[in-house]
C-alpha cells in the first residue's frame, strides 16, 4: 500500500463554499495569546472557537485489496494519526489555556480576551480517504507511506505534484462504536474532546446546519453522545436525530422564556412546546422541515441583497453581515413566515404600508423591525422615505425597546414587487442596523412623541 498527498485545496473549497469563510482567523490574527496554536484552521463566532485538524491522504492499492475491512483499517490509521496530532498540540497549549482561565476569572469590562473567555471551544478532526487503483507490479513495488496535509501547506500556498491516475473518494463514516473499538478518545476533559467526521460527512452537516449557531449547537449534542458513552449508529444519523429532537428547539424555548419575562412576548409557542415531546417525533420532522424550506427562502434573499449592495458600491457592513449570519434557523423560518403573510395582508394595508416586529431565538436582545413598504409613495413608509429616515426609525424603536435595552435592533424592509413577465411577485429586502443603547427618561419620551407624530401625517 502506498500513499501519495492528495491537493490540500478540498478543505478551502470547503470553507469557501458556506458560513465558516466568514469566521476564519488569519494567520496574523492566530498568533494571539488567547489563541491555541498549530491548528490548521481556526473559525471564530460570536458564542465559539473551532479549531480544526485535517488529514487527507490518497491510498495505492490493488482492486482486490479493498474491501469493508481494508477500509476500516485505512481509516483507524487517519483517525489516530490525527487523535496523536491534536493530544500533541493541545498540550503544548499550556499559555493559551491558563490565559483563558485568568480572563474568566477577571472581572468583566467588555475587553477582548473577556469576550474570549466567555467563548466554547471545539476542537474538529476531518478526515478525506481517497484510492488509486493499481495493477500487481506497481504494488509489489509500492512504499507504504502516508503524507499527511496541515494549514502552513495551505496559507503558504504549497502546491502537491498532481497523481496521474485518477483517484476514488471512499465514502465513510464513523460512529460510537468505532471509537469504542478502534481509536479509542480522550474523554476525561470534555472541552478538549477531538470530534471526528469525514469530509463528506461533515460537508452534508454544513449543508443542514447553514448558521453557526445551530452548527454549535449539534457539535453539543454530538459532544454529550461521546462523552456520556451513548450509541450511535453513525453522524449522518446523528444529525437527523439532533434535527428532530428538543435540543434543536431548546435556544429558542430559553430565549422565549426570557421574553415573556420581560412582557415581550406573550407565551413561548406552542409549537416549539409540542415539537420538544419526544412522543412527537412526526410533528417535529414536519416543523423542522418547513424550518429548513423558510431557511434556504431566506438565504436567497439575503444573497440578493447582498450582491444587489455590492454591485451597487455600497456593500453591507461586515458587522452587519456576521450578525444575520450568525442567526439561527428558526429565527430565519420566522422572519420568512411574516413576508408570506404578506398574501394575506388586506389591500388597504399594502398601499399605507404596515410594520410587523420579531425577536431573535437564537439569542436574547436582538430586535427586528420589519418594515413592509408602502405602495404609496406619499406614505411615511413608502420605500424611499423609510430608506432615507431608517436611522430615524432606528432610535425610535431604541426608545421604545428599553425594558430592557436590546443589544442589536435591525430594520428589515420588505419590497414586494410585481413580476413584470408574470403573475407572481418578488421579494427585495433592505437591513439597517442599529446597537441598542440606554437612553434618560426625558428623550425618551420626545422620541415617543415624535413616533406620535409620524403616525398622524
């Protein structure tokens, strides 16, 4: 058996193709003292840090060498080799590590390493198994070697010789039992715990868990599996089961709690309720489909959005983005279920114009304005006129949202148009954002006053 490396640019291809392009560190930005170094990637959200080791390697080996137990052997070198690499690492992170247990113990004063402390750590192992097929002699005369690929190969953009022959992924996954048996883990310290996936395997999770706060969220879950030595058949079976169970609906259960603690909401739904039963299986699979249609709805919108700012020169904000992005799941089937109800609204409304509010359920203090333009021009919410004044508005909704005060506050403008080659309608969206700041008693009240009087013209 003889290995070759494979290109090392499937795991940028990956990056680059969803959310996690967003939050890659930067070499310069790594060598930080809150950082553990040596990773070969390292993504930052706004509630985690996943550090990332790959290990990706191309096999030579004859047609009749492969089979089930071949392949289990192959992949329990990969998974060790990395399980060795990350051990090695993780205690060579002594500076790192005591740096995050002193900003925890510091008090809070909103500088970045308190932020940092505040923050998870996963730690994700990836692994890409690939074949080349070869006759009898090349095989007899074949080293058994294996190349492995790490991130100073990828940032300094090293360049591995192209094999002539084609080769085959091998699809695989792995499961409890494989770390019972072949590549047992370190499970004593849970934080540091190496989560292991193939390529493909955790390619499909990002494609289901689009938001890196429900990708946290299922690393969670997956953790707690691991650790408290519960069986699973395999991730991708996994992954339907976190799907379809309370955890997923946990965040916006707690976040609801909160809100109707304040009198911003009030009840948590019902729905959220019911689909947290575990002898409501179907319902669940049902609600979280109709989550993942709203989802991919909203992403296209957004998408639009986005690119219709930048061809225009006047890109979103980066922050901006990475708030919406960093969004969950059911807070995007939410916003979606409001512009749908759009077919409903009654005639009067769509040409005055009508305004709709909704709440983050991913974290608590993140406020949407949604603002359904007007098919009046001369209306206070027609589109040009909430587009010029949406800063006006903004302090307005600050003003009224200070029991408590929000943390973020987004103008979401709904422009439904008419298709002008068919019946239907499009959708355009704008985002104003806006950070929620306390306010004394005395403006807020000309604030109301000023709500007051834009409602009367």
């Amino acid at each position: 058996m003889d290995t070759q490396q494979v290109p090392a640019s499937i795991w940028q291809q990956m990056i680059q193709q969803n959310f996690l392009s967003l939050y890659d560190l930067t070499p310069d930005k790594i060598p930080g003292p809150e950082y553990l170094q040596g990773y070969d990637f390292v993504f930052e959200f706004s509630n985690a840090v996943v550090y990332l080791i790959v290990n990706d390697v191309t096999i030579q080996a004859d047609r009749q060498d492969i089979d089930s137990t071949q392949v289990r052997t192959w992949r329990k070198e990969v998974v060790n080799q990395l399980i060795k690499q990350h051990a090695q690492l993780y205690l060579k992170s002594d500076k790192a590590l005591a740096y995050k247990d002193e900003s925890k113990n510091k008090s809070k004063n909103e500088s970045a390493s308190d932020q940092m402390a505040d923050k998870a750590i996963y730690f994700i192992g990836l692994t890409s198994l690939s074949v080349q097929h070869q006759d009898i002699g090349e095989k007899n005369s074949a080293q058994s070697t294996y190349h492995n690929s790490y991130q100073n190969s990828y940032r300094n953009n090293h360049q591995s010789k192209a094999s002539e022959a084609a080769s085959y992924a091998v699809g695989y996954e792995y499961g409890s039992q494989f770390f019972a048996e072949d590549c047992v883990l370190d499970l004593d310290d849970e934080e540091s715990v190496l989560q292991v996936f193939s390529y493909q395997n955790f390619t499909e999770i990002l494609k289901q868990l689009v938001t890196p706060s429900d990708l946290t969220a299922f690393l969670d879950f997956h953790r707690r599996k691991l650790t408290g030595f519960e069986s699973f058949q395999d991730e991708s079976t996994l992954l339907v089961q976190f799907l379809q169970s309370p955890d997923f609906h946990q965040r916006a259960i707690e976040v609801q709690k909160q809100l109707v603690s304040h009198n911003l909401i009030a009840q948590i739904e019902p729905r959220l309720l019911k689909a947290a039963e575990p002898e409501q299986a179907e319902f669940a699979k049902a609600l979280m489909a109709e989550i993942q249609k709203n989802t991919r709805m909203w992403y296209r919108l957004f998408n639009s959005l986005v690119r219709e700012c930048y061809d225009a020169g006047t890109p979103l904000p980066k922050e901006q983005v990475d708030i919406l992005v960093d969004e969950s799941m059911y807070t995007y089937a939410c916003l979606v279920e409001k512009i749908l109800a759009h077919r409903t609204i009654d005639q009067d409304s769509r040409w005055s114009g009508y305004v709709r509010h909704e709440h983050s359920y991913n974290v608590f203090g993140r406020h949407y304005l949604m603002v359904f333009y007007a098919q009046d021009d001369n209306s206070s919410l027609s589109a040009d006129k909430v587009r010029a004044g949406h800063q006006d508005l903004l302090f307005e909704l600050n003003a009224q949202m200070q029991q408590p005060v929000m943390q973020d506050l987004f103008l979401i403008g709904v422009d439904v148009r008419p298709c002008e080659d068919s019946v239907n309608t499009e959708v355009h969206l704008d985002a104003f954002h806006q950070h929620g700041s306390l306010i004394d008693a005395n403006t807020q009240r000309l604030y109301q006053q000023l709500a007051e009087l834009r409602a009367q013209s």
